[in-house]
C-alpha cells in the first residue's frame, strides 16, 4: 500500500501561497503569527463549546474556519520573516491542544445526547491524531529523517482530517442531531469519526513502519 498523502506537499504549498494575500492583510492590521496561532485556538475553543452545546451545524462550520485559519500563521511568518523555533514549537503545540479540546467538546455532547457510542469514538479518534504527531516527534528525536520527510508520510495530512471531521460534524446536524433515535444517531458520527480515526491510524501505522524499517537497517 502507497504512502502517498491524499494531498501532495506541492498542493499543500500551492494552498497555502493562495492565503498569503489574507495573511499579509492580517498582518498590516497589526497582528504577528504567534498571534494569529492564539486565535485559531481560541476559534477552535469556540467550535468545542458549541459541539459541547449540541450545536453540530454550527460546531463544524466554525471548526472548518479554524483549520481555514490555522493555515494564516505559518504563511504570515515565512512572508514577511519572522519564521522562529519558538513560533514553529507554538503552533504545533497548539494545533494539537485545539485538536484535544474540539474532540472533548464531541465527547461532552454526545454523552449529553446519550450516544456512548460516539463518545467513545470521539475519544479513540483524539488518540489516534496524538499517535500520529508523536510518532513523528519520537521519530525524528532519534535521527529518522528530521524535517519534511516523515510529514510527508501517510494518506491524510492533518487538513484533510479536519475537514473529515468537519463535514462529519455538520452533516450530523443537518441529519437530525445524534441524540436516540434520530436518523443520524447510528450513520453519520460513526462514519465522521470512525473516517477521522481510521485515517489518524493508518497515517501513524504507516509513521511507525517508516521509521521501524529506518531503525532496523541502521541497527
């Protein structure tokens, strides 16, 4: 099986110089990347509170703003040169606090709503999304391929997850909400969440079979 990314690093890159209009307006009105990585958190926050809320519609449309946003940062720094270590170290460290809250926030409504099931979901796909940042950092700790290489590896990127998530969210409310009974309480969280952590899964597996094969031949 290909460990080609569902997005390549040259669309990701094409994206990314698409925003840098919004970013250098961003930053004419006075605000720095590490500040604009404070706000796609709080965005993220917000989209947590509101799923909490049992707010699905509304939940997943801000979360899909926020992965919108997250990407404003990084291109705001490289444009206009303020790329740092310490910028790069808070934005991946808010990036996965933002995850963790967002699937709190599903965990509290759908057992609010009485959905186990999707609770239980919610929290195996936040594992799942922590195993593949770590997999990574360990990795590269220890000699494999620092940089771009092992982010390259595995099918979904962390955008294409969000966006799996997002859509899942959403359609869940369009489709009636997740408390019993309704017409989505089976279908669509089962399909948004089992799709989000089976991607995060596989993206790790395939993280840990790189730097496995890696380790062994340098053993």
């Amino acid at each position: 099986m290909s460990d080609r990314s569902l997005v390549s690093p040259d669309t990701r890159g094409r994206v990314k110089r698409l925003g840098e209009p919004i970013a250098l307006f961003l930053g004419r009105l006075g605000l720095t990347p590490n500040g604009l990585t404070l706000i796609g958190f709080a965005i993220t926050a917000i989209a947590a509170v509101l799923a909490a809320g049992q707010l699905w519609i509304a939940a997943g449309l801000v979360m899909f703003f926020g992965g919108v946003f997250d990407m404003f940062d990084g291109t705001l720094a490289r444009a206009t040169g303020q790329v740092s270590a310490v910028g790069a170290f808070m934005d991946s460290v808010f990036d996965r606090w933002g995850e963790a809250v967002f699937y709190v926030g599903l965990v509290v409504g759908c057992s609010l709503a009485g959905f186990d099931l999707g609770a239980g979901l919610a929290g195996a796909a936040m594992a799942s999304a922590f195993l593949v940042s770590y997999t990574r950092a360990k990795s590269e700790g220890l000699g494999f391929t620092a940089g771009t290489r092992m982010a390259e590896v595995g099918i979904a990127p962390r955008e294409i997850r969000l966006v799996i998530l997002a859509v899942g969210v959403v359609a869940a409310g369009i489709a009636g909400g997740v408390a019993p009974g309704s017409s989505s309480c089976w279908v669509t969280p089962c399909f948004r969440r089992r799709s989000s952590c089976s991607c995060s899964r596989l993206r790790a597996r395939r993280r840990w079979n790189s730097a496995w094969a890696f380790f062994s031949s340098s053993a």
